[in-house]
C-alpha cells in the first residue's frame, strides 16, 4: 500500500502539470500589431482565432501537445499560407515559430497577455 501511494500521487502531479500548461496557453493573447487572438482547445490539440482586426474569423494555426512548446501548423493570414511551427509559452509571453522546408525555423512572432 505505501507502494501505491507515492505512484498515484505522480500520476496525479503528471496530470495536473500538464492542465496548467495548456491553461497558459488558453484565452487571450495580444500580437505584435495590438490585434487579440484567442486560443481554445479543438479536436485532439488547440486552435488559434483572430478575433479582431483585418483577419478576424481566421484560424492561424493549430498546435497540439502538452506545452510549453506546442507543435503543429502556423497560417500567415497576409500570405494565404500555412508553415509547419509552433508555439511556445514562456509566462506571459508567446512565442510562434515557423519553419521553411520543415527545417529553417524562426521566431516570428511574439504575442503577450491582454
């Protein structure tokens, strides 16, 4: 029984951190041009919309994964195109990265809390 206890308090702990993460990647974020951006959970990951400004309406990218890097697909709205990338929370900050050919990855955007 002592046994047991400290595995399920590990699993719960595992569980838990992994909630919190996507929590700080849920809600509102504010882009660099001061347009907000909301991310909710879709399908089996998360789902970025804009929800002001020019592009508002347009899904910019879908992510998935337990954070505080998330992986997935990046769209530039200006563009019409969609990149491999991701998003990383760092606190108050995100951070979304896009990659040329699956492998030239960059910062390109970095958004913070409203």
């Amino acid at each position: 029984m002592n046994i047991v206890r400290p595995a399920l308090v590990a699993v719960l702990c595992v569980g838990a951190a992994g909630t919190a993460s996507a929590q700080a990647l849920t809600g509102d974020w504010l882009t660099e041009n001061g347009e907000r951006v909301t991310i909710a959970p879709c399908g089996n990951g998360y789902c970025s919309v804009v929800a002001t400004g020019t592009y508002q309406g347009q899904r910019i990218a879908e992510v998935a994964g337990t954070g505080p890097e998330y992986p997935g697909t990046i769209t530039d709205p200006s563009a019409g195109k969609t990149y491999k990338g991701s998003m990383t929370v760092r606190g108050t900050q995100l951070d979304l990265k896009g990659c040329l050919m699956g492998m030239f990855c960059k910062t390109v955007q970095s958004w913070r809390r409203p």
